[in-house]
C-alpha cells in the first residue's frame, strides 16, 4: 500500500522535473539588428564561462514567427549535442551564431573611426589626400567596428588620423612597422 504525494500546486513547486541531457535545448532572444538571417539550419556555437576554450557546437532548430514587440527580439532555439554530458543543463552561456550575411561587411581598426558633430567618419588615403567618408557602423566587435556603408574594398584607411584633420588635406602614407613574435 502506499500513498499518494502532491505537488504543492499553490506555489507551483514541482515535486521532480525529467530533463533529457544527450540533447540541450537553448533559448535566446537575438536582438532585432541581428535577426536577418537567423534560420533553421544556421550553425551556432555555445560558450559556458566554467569550461573555457570549448565550444559546443550546435544548430538553430526553430525560430519565432515574429520579434518580441516590447524587446525587438527574436526568440531563437538551438539544439546542441551532448553526447558526453559535459554541457550542463540550466547553465549560463553565451551564443555564437554564424548568421551567413548575403553581402560582405567591411572590417576597420576602431582607432580609424573619427567622430564629430556631423557623425562618424574614416578617413581614406586617395593619392596623397585625405578624404573623409561618412560611415554607418553596424556592429562594434571591440578593437574593430564592422562598417555597413561608406566604404570599399581596397579603401586605404588612415589609422589614428589627427583630430585636425580635414578633407583634402595633404598626407604622407607611412607603413607600420611588423611586429615580432615573442620566442
């Protein structure tokens, strides 16, 4: 004979929780000037602060229909394989997503970028001359900006320019010096 045990359903407390490990599912809400793109298949790899240096790849599985309207954002699930056990449910991660882009972004060191009253610019070597382009930056990766418009490939930037400088002005190009790898 036994007896039967009740949840406390007043507060919601659940008396065991099944959880399946060889497969983690991870929710993530991508922010709305990240969101073109993301579909099922996309590749995505999750990074947990505990276990540095290792990635555990995965793939988006399913997509909102919509983005959240009081967020702006896009509630992403990703599917990553645990066949060993070592992600641990209910972790806190970071998410990688390799969202292929239909047009390549440029790439500029962010001690290139000047900004003043009028924006942000790069200043661009043109025979000898300076010429300021006004830029649109779409995403701020840390030492670099990735730039959406503004420039082309081959544009040859001109880093630390001085905060005097104007468009047209006279400029000599100098080459960085190559830097040595420690022994």
């Amino acid at each position: 004979m036994g007896s039967l045990v009740q949840a406390d359903a007043t507060s919601g407390t659940f008396m065991f929780t099944v959880m399946q490990t060889d497969v983690i599912r991870t929710q993530v809400y991508v922010p709305q000037d990240q969101a073109i793109g993301v579909r099922p298949g996309v590749e995505a790899i999750i990074h947990i602060p505990e276990l540095p240096g290792r990635g555990f790849p995965g793939k988006v599985t399913r997509i909102a229909n919509a983005l959240q309207p009081d967020t702006r954002t896009l509630l992403t699930e990703i599917d990553v394989p645990n066949p060993d056990g070592a992600l641990p449910p209910g972790s806190y991660c970071t998410v990688e997503l390799h969202i292929p882009r239909e047009e390549k972004s440029l790439l500029v060191p962010v001690d290139a970028i000047v900004f003043d009253s009028e924006g942000l610019h790069v200043a661009v070597l043109d025979d000898e001359v300076a010429r300021l382009h006004k830029v649109t930056v779409a995403h701020d990766l840390g030492i670099e900006v990735e730039v959406s418009d503004g420039l082309k490939k081959g544009d040859l930037v001109i880093r630390k320019p001085s905060v005097d400088l104007a468009d047209g002005s006279r400029v000599e190009a100098q080459t960085e010096p190559t830097k040595q790898a420690a022994n």
